[in-house]
C-alpha cells in the first residue's frame, strides 16, 4: 500500500533547468519548468509552469512559444507531445535585471503510456522529465476512502481545484489601475494621496473564459483620491472622491511585440464618482466613456503614449449642474519617457467654457536605482486650473506637491 500512495504523487515535481542553446540563453536567461499537480494518470490535463530568470545585469526581451514540442518516451512506445501555452497574458515580455516573468502551459499525458515516463524536448537542449503515470485503478486504489456527500462538498470544495490556493487566484486577478502616490506641498490642501486598483471579473480557467476568451476583458475598478489640510487644526480631510467603475478592456489588439514601434489598446466604460457628502458640500457625476491607447516606440528604448477619453455625463447632475463648464467632456493624457525610467505625464482637460480646464504634471523616476529593497518612484506632481477635487471642481487651484508613487 505504501508503494501505491508514493506512486500516487510525482517523482520529479520541479523539471530542473532549461539551457537553452538560444541567443538569449547566452546573455543570461534561464528557463525551468515546473509541474506541480497532486496525482496524474493517463489522459489527464498537467499544469506546467514555465519561468524566465534574467540572471545577467541587462534587460532581455524573451517571447514565450504558443506551443512547446516534446517527445513521450514509455514503456508503451514513444509519442508525440506539446505543451500548450494558457495564461491569459501577453507572451512578448521585457525581463528585468534579477526578475522572472512565468507563464502556465498544459500538457495533455497521451492515454496509452503507464508506469515512468521521460519527456524530451527536442531542439530546446534541454534535461528531460521524469514522471510517473498511474493507472485508473491505482490512482482511484491510492486515493480510496469514504467519498463526501454532496453536502459535504458543497462546503469544502465550493472552489475549483485548479492547483493554486485562494490567494493566488485573488493575487492574479487583482492589479493596479490610475497611479498610486502619496504627495506633499505647502498650500492647504497640502497633502494629496491616491490609491486605484483593477479586479479581473472572470476565472481564466473558468467556461465562460474558455469558451470566449474575450470575456476576460471585464474589470471592476475602485479609484480614491483624497485632499488632507494634514497642518490644519484636527488635520481635516478637505474632499476625498470615491470612484467605482465598471469598464471592457481590449489589451494589445495590434498583437504588437516588445520589438514593434505601435500597440493599440481599447477600453470603455462606466464610471461614478462622488465626494460621500451631504447638504450643499455633496458633489457627484456619473459617466459613460471611451478610451483608446496608442503607444508609440519599442519596450528597451524611449517611448510615446497617448490616451485619450471622451465622455458623455449621465443621471442627474443637480449637486454640480455646470460641472461640464469645468471638466468638459474629453481628456488627454500623454507619456513620453522609458518605460523603466525616467517619465513625464501629462493630464490635460479643457472645459466646455474654452477659459476653464486644467493640467497636470506628473514627473517620476524609479528609486530602485539608489533603494534596491523598494519598489517606489518619485513623484514631482504640478497641479493647475479646475477640478482638483470634486468639492471645489468650480475654484482654481495652482499646487506643487513631491512625494511618492506605489504605481504610475
């Protein structure tokens, strides 16, 4: 019984280090594989990890393969294999110095192979894998024991086992949105922070995701962007602004590569905002937008991007009734800058009154250059004209706050 259950796991659940004969290989990239699932048999689907090391002191672009061919050596005979890219994300990737970039592959175990397998990978000079394959009935004599009643799996196992814990799943859906920073200056409302976030609505793993991978493009999104008098007495908050969002992302539809000049990305959506406040101090809008992206220049040099958005206000406006004449109906913000670097942002809005509409400068610049152990920027933000907060979207403002930035 012993020997059965030690069969029931893999032998080699990590598949050492790839040495790629590659140009890329010889300026230091290494690639291992990892397969990590509890138990396999014939015909099973194998969850496969590939992860990019960057071990030199420079960035090197890698592209992971749609599709990595593999030879199946058993006891039954050798056959033909492949392993299958699924990760949702782009395979054109820019690997930082000391970083690593992973993408998730499945490989389908061919029906008629039993007992120790080695898979090869021909053209790759890479080591082989080694890994058992148990039979229906070992496997099912391995894992023998009482089965749970529906009940009982409708509250243990309400999650699909998909090899990753709660956490991850949550970690891989979950990322930033408009830039986070916190910033200071001399005028009151001296203190300025904002904290964004986007949430994938659907598992990539999921049917719907399966049978339209186009559906991945929703996002839930929640921006907050707070005004702090931190010198005044008791430190009030001047204004904060709640923004949640509903929007459709379309990533890359030029399928641009790290090595082209253009990438296309489109977005829409539907977004509310709000100051939480009542009586004559409540401020709030709802709107219907369209944002597409265009940027300009290759991932290792200087860069140009452009984002424009329209939008059309909805509801009711009666809190702000000329907010328009203030905030307008478009915006345009344009980076120029490295994409690992140094860059200037710039936000501008012109109201539907052509004396009326604001601009905003954010410079930033990586401190992992001097502060290895902190993934911060710096932040020089200049703030002029309207709209600053939604409170006193209808006054003037003229700020100079610095600080930093989690994400820009």
């Amino acid at each position: 019984m012993n020997e059965i259950r030690s069969c029931g796991k893999f032998h080699a659940l990590v598949l050492m280090v790839f040495l790629l004969c590659l140009a890329a290989f010889a300026r230091g990239q290494e690639l291992t594989v990892t397969l990590a699932p509890e138990s396999v048999k014939a015909g099973d689907r194998v969850t496969v990890w590939l992860n990019a090391l960057n071990v030199s002191s420079n960035d090197i672009p890698w592209t992971f393969p749609p599709r990595i061919e593999s030879i199946v050596i058993s006891a039954q005979g050798t056959f033909d294999g492949s392993l299958a890219l699924h990760s949702p994300e782009t395979n054109a990737v820019v690997i930082a110095p000391g970083a690593f970039v992973r993408r998730e592959y499945v490989f389908l175990v061919p029906d008629a192979v039993l007992g120790q397998v080695v898979l090869e990978f021909p053209g790759l000079n890479a080591s082989r894998a080694v890994l058992d394959v148990l039979s229906a009935v070992a496997v099912a004599t391995t894992t023998a024991k009482k089965p749970d009643s529906a009940f009982t799996r409708f509250i243990k196992e309400a999650e699909p086992d998909k090899g990753s814990e709660p956490d991850n799943f949550f970690k891989e859906h979950i990322s930033g949105y408009e830039p986070m920073y916190l910033i200071l200056g001399t005028k009151a409302p001296d203190t300025k922070f904002q904290i964004s976030f986007a949430y994938q609505l659907l598992n990539n793993d999921g049917p719907l995701a399966i049978a339209a991978p186009a559906l991945k493009g929703f996002h839930i999104a929640y921006t907050q962007t707070s005004l702090w008098n931190r010198d005044g007495a008791s430190s009030p908050f001047y204004d904060t602004s709640y923004k949640p969002e509903f929007f459709y992302a379309w990533k890359n539809i030029t399928r641009a590569q790290p090595t082209n000049w253009i990438q296309l990305d489109l977005q829409g959506g539907l977004e509310h905002e709000s100051n939480g406040k009542g009586g004559t101090d409540s401020r709030s809008l709802a709107i219907a937008y369209f944002q597409p992206a265009v940027t300009i220049g290759r991932d290792d040099g200087l860069q140009l991007a452009l984002q424009p958005r329209a939008w059309l206000y909805m509801g009711n406006l009666s809190d702000n009734p000329d907010i328009a004449d203030y905030m307008g109906y478009a915006s345009l913000r344009t980076t120029v800058g490295w994409k690992r670097g140094l860059q200037l942002s710039a936000l501008g809005q012109m109201g539907k009154d052509a004396n009326r509409g604001s601009v905003q400068l954010d410079l930033t610049y990586p401190t992992m250059q001097f502060f290895g152990s902190f993934s911060l920027y710096l932040d020089v933000q200049y703030f002029n004209g309207y709209g600053e907060s939604l409170l006193g979207y209808n006054q003037r403002t003229d700020e100079l706050r610095v600080g930093f930035a989690l994400f820009r």
